[in-house]
C-alpha cells in the first residue's frame, strides 16, 4: 500500500541546517562574541580587588559614620573589603597641613579612586594628581573654590557632590531670627584654613550682606581646634553675641557635643549644619544628610571604576534637607520653640 505522507526516517527527507546561513548568521555569530567577552570582563572585574583611597580631614575615631556611610553605599554596588575591594585610609587629625603629603602618599600607593571630602582635602587631592579619579563626598562650593569648572561639566579628574553650603547658611540665620526674633548680634563659629583666602572673603561679604537685610550683625569666632573653644565662648560673651551658627566643618562637627555644653552653658541658642550635631546636644540643625552624601558618593566611585571619566559626571547637589530640633537643649536654655519652626521640623529631640 502507497501512502502520499512523508516518511519522517526517510534519509532522502531535507534535515534541518545545523547553522543559519547568510547575513543572519554572522550577525548570530557576531551577537554570541559580544556575549562571551561580556562574560569574560564580568568575571575578570569580579576577580580583581579595586583599591580606593579615602582621605580624611579629621581622626578615625570622628570618621565612623561618613566612613561606615560609604562601605555601606560601596557594599550594595557588590564591592566588599576583603574580597574584590581593599581601602587606603589616610587620617590628618584635625591638621589641615598634613592633607598634601596624605593626599600625595595615596597617590603613590597607585590606588584606583581617591573619595574625600571637604574644600581642603579635596584642593589637597586635586593638587596631588591630575589623572587619578577623585570623588567628593561633600564639600560647599567646588566652583567657586577652583575644584571644577562647572557643576554641569566639571573637567579634569574630579566631582562627587556639593552641598552649596552658602544658601544654607543664610536658612540657619533667618531660622535664628525666627527662633530668637529679638537678637542682633549672632555668632559665627568657624575654623581657619576650610576655603582659600579669596574665597572665604568674598563668601564672608555675601553672608554679611544677608545677615543684615534681615537685621543681624555676625561676629565671626575663628579657631584652630578644640583647645581654642573655651577662648572662643569667653570671646563671644564679651561681644555681646545674643545667638551662635556653626561653620558645617568636618573638624567642628567632630567635636558637636563640645560645643553643644558651652553653647548651653554660656545660654547661646546656636543652630549648625549635620543633624548629628542636635543629637549631640545643639538646639537644631538645618542641612542635607551628610552620611547619605557619603553613602551617594559611593555611586560614583562604582561608575569610576566601570570606565566612566569623572569630567563627563555632573556634580550633584542634595534635593532634600533636614531641620532637626532638640527640645531637651531648648529646655536648658529656657526657651519655646515656636509652632511655626516646630511644624517645619524632619525631627524632634525630646
């Protein structure tokens, strides 16, 4: 009997081909290259131990958190220390002529990327090299500062994040004169060296002019540390300071609950920039979250290290801020916070 149906063990039956033929091969062919060296870079980026530099205005011990902040950011991108990441740290102590030779040692050490933070240690960083990627964590004005040309386009082998300290210093100001509306005389806490001399005098300018148009004289209390604290306090009370600002520096945030007893002793409701100086005992603070900073800047580091040019990362700025209010150190100081601030605050210390 003759069947018309094919014989599927026929030998004389067309097989299929085994490869496709003409242009769409190639491009099969050209598709599976690209995945294998995909493969290939993948695991040899997982094999090598990327080595950061991170360098630290002031001590260890007064680093944990910004430290901790960027292993953690650095940790959820998949770099780990022990494993494919390895950290040189550099401390200066406080000591701000120490940051060039810390800054040129991290430099010789051939690391990948250098984080830092800061106008000084980054002016430090970028003075030490001109082709190993730098990152800032934090720093005020990094183009007013000579950092980057631009924010947009900051050229050359920096960027990492701004905190555009000089808006937020006139918000701490007008929440003073709204905290303390009948003082005239306000503090200014700062620490020497934090921004080249023209910079700082033409920041100093500007933030007089601002204290002055809402009916404020600043009188500036400058230290090198916090052995001139005490000094400083005596000083203020002899100019009559009726309210104090802390300079947003590192080396003034480290010492936060120093201040915070003499500000209270000496009865001088005062307002700073991190939200770790209200828990170590100021009145309140307005700023961003520095530790996320830190956690942020992680995010370029991992960019750096897959091949992007740091000329070609905007520098961002933080989007939100946070006031926080410490009603213990309010108490202590006999005073009543008004509804109006303590409706606006991210955070209350009681």
């Amino acid at each position: 009997m003759t069947s018309n149906s094919p014989n599927l063990l026929d030998s004389r039956q067309p097989s299929s081909p085994t490869f496709l033929s003409g242009g769409l091969g190639l491009a099969v062919i050209f598709t599976l290259g690209l995945f294998l060296v995909a493969l290939a870079a993948d695991a040899q980026q997982a094999s090598r131990t990327y080595r950061v530099g991170f360098l630290a205005t002031t001590t260890q011990g007064n680093e944990l958190s910004p430290v901790a902040a960027l292993r953690e950011g650095l940790r959820d991108l998949g770099y780990v220390e022990g494993r494919n990441l390895a950290i040189e740290y550099r401390w200066a102590d406080d000591k701000y002529e120490r940051l060039p030779a810390l800054a040129a040692e991290l430099v010789q050490s051939r690391v990948d990327v250098i984080v830092t933070y800061g106008t000084p240690g980054c002016l430090a960083a970028k003075k030490a090299t001109t082709t190993i990627p730098i990152v800032m964590a934090s720093v005020g004005d990094p183009v007013r500062s000579g950092l980057v040309a631009s924010l947009a386009r900051p050229g050359g082998n920096i960027t990492g994040l701004s905190i555009q300290d000089f808006e937020l210093s006139i918000k701490r100001l007008e929440l003073l004169k709204e905290l303390v509306p009948t003082a005239l005389r306000v503090a200014h806490l700062q620490v020497a060296g934090t921004q080249p001399t023209d910079v700082a005098e033409a920041l100093q300018r500007q933030e007089d002019a601002a204290a002055r148009s809402i009916g404020l004289q600043l009188q500036r209390v400058v230290v090198r540390g916090p052995s001139d604290f005490a000094d400083a306090f005596s000083l203020m009370g002899k100019n009559g300071a009726q309210a104090l600002t802390v300079a947003n520096v590192a080396p003034l945030g480290a010492y936060a609950a120093q201040i915070a007893a003499l500000a209270t002793k000496h009865r001088l409701p005062t307002i700073g920039g991190g939200k770790g100086m209200a828990f170590a005992g100021l009145l309140l603070t307005y700023g961003p979250d520095i530790s996320a900073l830190h956690r942020r800047s992680a995010t370029y580091v991992d960019k750096i290290l897959k091949g992007a040019k740091p000329a070609d990362l905007p520098v961002e700025q933080p989007t939100s801020f946070e006031l926080v209010i410490n009603l213990k150190t309010a108490k202590a100081l006999g005073l009543t916070i008004p509804q109006s601030v303590l409706g606006r605050a991210d955070q209350i210390i009681e």
